[in-house]
C-alpha cells in the first residue's frame, strides 16, 4: 500500500467519524425536542451526546471551524431545552455546571 493512500485513507475514516458524530448530534437534539422535559433521562442523553462528540473530537485530531461551531450551537440548543425552558425555575442545575 502506498504511503499516499494510507494517509488518504486515514483522513476518509476521520472524515466519516466527523459528519457521524454531526448526525449524532442532530439526532439527539431531535430527540430532547421531541420527549421534552428537563429530568434525568434527557440530561443522560446529552451527556452521551457530549461524551461521543468529544471522542470523536479526540479521534480526528479535531473538527474543522464549521464543524466546531456547529456541534457546540447543538450542545448550546440541548442544554437550554433541558434545562432552562424545562426547568421551573429557569436555571440550570447546580450538578450540571
């Protein structure tokens, strides 16, 4: 194998880890706006969702500045859903700052 290739191919598996974690996201935030509520199982969910991202983050070598910007509007997005619209005293947890 070509040494040109493996890099190529290395960067196509980063490349495709990258926009599975972007799905990811958008399917989480589907999800959190579909069942609503701000409890423990919704909170669970964007755990998840942060921790695949983060390890995707690490296996890539980072996201491109597009990709920064849009996983963390989600993670932003998420984060108020569960908790400030849903919360009845429009703050956030103390346990999850």
């Amino acid at each position: 194998m070509e040494v040109c290739s493996v890099y190529k191919c290395d960067f196509q598996i980063k490349l495709a880890s990258v926009k599975l974690a972007m799905k990811y996201m958008k399917r989480v935030s589907a999800e959190l706006e579909a069942i609503g509520g701000g409890g423990p199982e919704e909170e669970e969910l964007i755990v998840q969702g942060v921790r695949f991202a983060f390890r995707v983050h690490q296996f890539a070598g980072g996201f491109d500045a597009e990709t920064n910007l849009y996983i963390f509007k989600v993670i932003h997005k998420l984060v108020y859903i569960a908790f400030v619209l849903h919360s009845p005293s429009h703050v956030l947890p103390s346990s999850s700052i």
